[in-house]
C-alpha cells in the first residue's frame, strides 16, 4: 500500500507543478518542429538537473530535526493555497518569452527554460524525499522519471492536436493548487511511509 501511496504522490507532485512546463515544452516542439528530438533532450536534461538537484535537497533536509521535517509540507501547502489566491484574483501566469534561435541553440534554451521554471518543482521534490524513508528514494525518483516520459508524449500529442493544446493553456492553472495542497496534506499527515512512521 505504502508504495501505490508513493507512486501517487509523486506523480501529482509532478503533475501539479509541471504543468506550466507541460505548455511550455508543446511550445517548442510546435516552434522547432524539424529538430524534436532537440527539444525532448533539453527537456530531460533541465528535469534530470531539477530532480537530482531535489534529491540533493532532500538528503540535506533530513539533516534536520526528525521531529520537525514533516511540517515541511506545510510549503507545498501555502503555494497551492497562493495560487488559489491567484486563480480568485484571475491574475495570469507570467508567460516566458521566447525568441528564434539557431538550431545548435535549442537544447541550451528548451533546458533553461524549463529548469527556469521548476523552482516550485524542486521544492516540492525534496520535501518528499525528506519526508520518507530513504530506502523509497528509488521509487520516487523512478515516478518523478517516469511522469516526465508521460508529459513528453502528453506534449506531443497535443502537438498534433489543436483542440488539447487549448485546452491545456485554458485549464491546466486550475488544477496545480489543489493537487499542491494535496502533496503539502500528505506530507502534513503522519503516514508509514514517513521517516518516523506514524
């Protein structure tokens, strides 16, 4: 059960603030269409940087007072209950400008663009594996990998259709704060999966 718990959370973790990047990556591959496979290669090397880069964190994070890492979530939980805030005063998500390069370009913008914009990834990353066993780390670690395959192919069908891509920008901004809100309450909660187990 601790692992389905696992893979879940670390999914929505993804999910919820990848989002924006998710946009951002079926913007490139609309924009750089003869050189995809340029794209998906900064597209995974910004999000093996940003999730190394949180497990890193995470490790250091356990340096902590034991008794103190799980109110860690209590960060995911404020920038899910931020957003909210900013869905109910319809302020729009700051949009990153982007500018036509040369092909021996690609990968150097799509990384940094992407791993610009994965601030609120990596903390999230790593207050999850602070707050679980490290003997978990793989499996989070092979779920955060594993989304990020899904949200690659999830950008390329959205691609090559109009009617998803829209559908992306219009909605996608309603749904991270409350799967924040949800990772922040998983990890306020005292679970098994914990590195005090409750």
């Amino acid at each position: 059960m601790d692992i389905l718990a696992i893979i879940m959370l670390a999914s929505a973790a993804f999910f919820a603030t990848n989002l924006d990047n998710l946009i951002l990556l079926t913007t490139f591959l609309n924009r750089y269409k003869e050189k995809t496979p340029l794209v998906y290669t900064g597209y995974i090397l910004a999000i093996s940087i940003a999730i190394g880069g949180s497990y890193a964190a995470g490790t250091l994070i356990d340096e902590l007072p034991l008794e103190y890492l799980g109110y860690l979530g209590s960060i995911p939980l404020l920038l899910g209950l931020y957003g909210l805030w900013q869905l109910f005063l319809n302020q729009e998500l700051d949009a990153i400008a982007h500018h036509r390069s040369d092909h021996r370009l690609i990968v150097p913008i799509v990384a940094l663009s992407q791993f610009s914009n994965s601030s609120d990834s990596m903390i999230t990353f790593s207050i999850i594996y602070a707050d679980t066993r490290s003997s978990i780390d793989w499996l989070i670690t092979a779920t955060l990998f594993t989304t990020a395959v899904l949200f690659a192919l999830l950008a390329s069908f959205a691609t090559d259709n109009r009617v998803l891509g829209q559908r992306l920008d219009k909605y996608a901004p309603y749904f991270t704060p409350f799967i924040l809100i949800y990772v922040g309450a998983y990890v306020l909660m005292n679970t098994s999966s914990d590195v005090i187990a409750g």
